[in-house]
C-alpha cells in the first residue's frame, strides 16, 4: 500500500483526555513527522496539527481512535498518490 503525507488536526475540548491522546499519539509515532501543540488556558481546551506520512490504513486507525475519544475532534488531509 502507498504511503500518503498529509495533515491531521486535533481540537481537543477537554484537557483531561490529554494523557489517552499521547499514548496514542506515541502508538503512531513512526507515522508522525512532526506535532505542534497549542493550549488554551482560558477556553481550557488545545489544538494539535499533526504531519504524518503513512498508508491510508495506518493514518485512518489513529484518527479513528482519536476521533472515539469524548469531546475530541480530528480531521485530516492526504495528498493524493501519482
């Protein structure tokens, strides 16, 4: 299966799912190109914007495990294979 490079943002509205969102993460971490992590005390809630590089099975199980998590939203973009 081709790999894809794109992009997966995460809002997360509810700062204590913090910890299930790394494991995660770290679960896919050979998927993951760079993270970039933005807080927001006052609204209590984060975005992180992923770079990932991975087949469309790979991609689609960790935005899908996110995506379970309560009060987390995930969407992603992936170039399309030449």
């Amino acid at each position: 299966m081709e790999k894809r490079l794109g992009v997966v943002g995460i809002v997360i509205e509810d700062r204590s799912v913090a910890p299930q969102i790394n494991k995660i993460l770290s679960d896919y971490a050979e998927t993951i190109i760079g993270r970039m992590g933005l807080p927001n005390q006052a609204e209590k809630a984060a975005i992180i914007s992923l770079i990932v590089n991975g087949t469309t099975d790979e991609i689609g199980a960790m935005t899908g495990k996110l995506g379970s998590l309560k009060q987390v939203t995930v969407k992603s973009a992936l170039a399309k294979s030449n």
